[in-house]
C-alpha cells in the first residue's frame, strides 16, 4: 500500500493542479465541458479530454472541470471556484455543454454503499428529477444541446473503485433515460471503452484515465458532435 501511494499520490495532486479556463468575448467559442477529474486529469499535460476533443474537432472547447468536483456540494467559497459542477457554468454562445459528474457523490458520500437515496437526489429512476435533471433543463434553456458522459469502467481487476460498478451503472441507465426525454440531450456511455483486463486506459490508481483513456474518451464525445452538429452561422 505505500508502495502504490508513492505512485498515486503525485498524480492526484498532478490533477488537482489543473485550473479552469476562463471565458471571454474574444475566444467565441461553442464547446463548453464542465465535470470532474475525469475530465481534468492530465490538463497541464495538454492530453486531457478537452485537448483529445480540440484535436479532432480542430476548434477550442473551455475546460471548466475541476478534480473532486461534485453536483452536491454545499461549500459556497470553494462550490463557487468549481467544486460544485453547476458552478462551472459561465455564459457564452454555446452549441455544445458537455459534462459528467456523480462518482464523486456516491464514491465519497456513500462509499459506495447504500446509496439509493443519494442517487435518487441526484436523478431518478426514470430520469425526470434530481439535480442533474434540473441542470440539464437549465442548460438546455440556454439553446445548446447537452451532452452527459458516462464514467470509464475499471478493467475487471482489483481497483479502489471496483465496489462502485453497480451504482454506475444504474446512474449510466438512469442518464440514457433523462436523454430519451429530449432530442437536444445525449448520453455517451464510456462502459465499453475499456476491454477486459486492459489497464492501459487507466492510471495506475486505477481510478482515473491515462492519456489514452481520455484521448478515447475525447474521441467519442468529437465523434457525437461531428456527427449531429450544429454550427454557428
């Protein structure tokens, strides 16, 4: 165990050194994502998944995620500067609001355990209510479409999150649900992404992606927004 910690260590504060990007006037760009450290990690190596995205799509998308972050969190000072995923939000002339979250509610507020209810708080069985819901509306009102990703499973061994996988799945199942309600909403499952055993897609936490973990995860989310557009005129 402190072998692994000597390893894991640096790359969550290497995470948690990442910062939000700022909007202005000038950038006019159409691609927001806002999230967690799935989003986040490896942003000051210029290999996280907005850069994965960028690559593709050859346009510039504000990275607005923070590792850690969580849809329920009560802080004000530090839920403002992004730890709460609806406080990432800034305006501006999006087409496209790309976002995850949810892992860090249940991974730290339940333990992965028990945690109907708090799952429940955060989006129903049927998709309608909860916090995502509710933002997801908010967002769609702002005339983009919204896109929410689904978490990278673990590759079938032995990872400090392997006890999360049921939760994960209903939450996947629940946002595919909330998405059917709206042409304007998608869902992009990551539970395929990684082939059994493979551990090449993940960091050596086995928590968080590797550079090839979110260049794939940045390709499916290009890939749905090449293909459905639209563009500015």
């Amino acid at each position: 165990m402190k072998r692994l910690s000597r390893f894991v260590w640096p790359l969550i504060i290497f995470a948690l050194g990442a910062c939000t990007e700022t909007v202005t006037r000038a950038d006019n760009p159409r691609i927001l994502l806002m999230g967690d450290s799935m989003m986040a990690f490896h942003g000051m190596a210029g290999k996280s998944v907005s850069h994965a995205m960028e690559r593709r799509l050859g346009e510039p998308v504000i990275d607005r995620s923070v590792s850690g972050a969580r849809f329920l969190y009560a802080l004000p000072i530090s839920g403002a500067a992004g730890m709460n995923i609806t406080k990432q939000y800034r305006s501006g002339n999006w087409d496209w609001i790309v976002m995850n979250g949810g892992g860090n509610d249940i991974l730290f507020g339940c333990g992965c355990g028990l945690c109907d209810r708090r799952i429940d708080r955060l989006i129903s069985q049927d998709g309608t209510t909860g916090v995502i819901p509710g933002f997801v509306s908010k967002m769609r009102k702002t005339g983009a479409n919204v896109v929410m990703v689904g978490y990278l499973h673990t590759p079938g061994v032995r990872s400090p999150i392997e006890g999360c996988v049921d939760e994960g799945r209903e939450m996947d199942a629940r946002m595919a649900r909330l998405a059917a309600l709206d042409r304007g909403v998608h869902f992009i499952p990551m539970s395929d992404v990684v082939p059994p055993g493979d551990r090449t897609y993940h960091a050596v936490d086995l928590i968080h992606p590797s550079p090839k973990g979110s260049d794939a995860i940045g390709s499916r989310i290009a890939e749905l927004i090449r293909q459905t557009g639209p563009r500015r005129k």
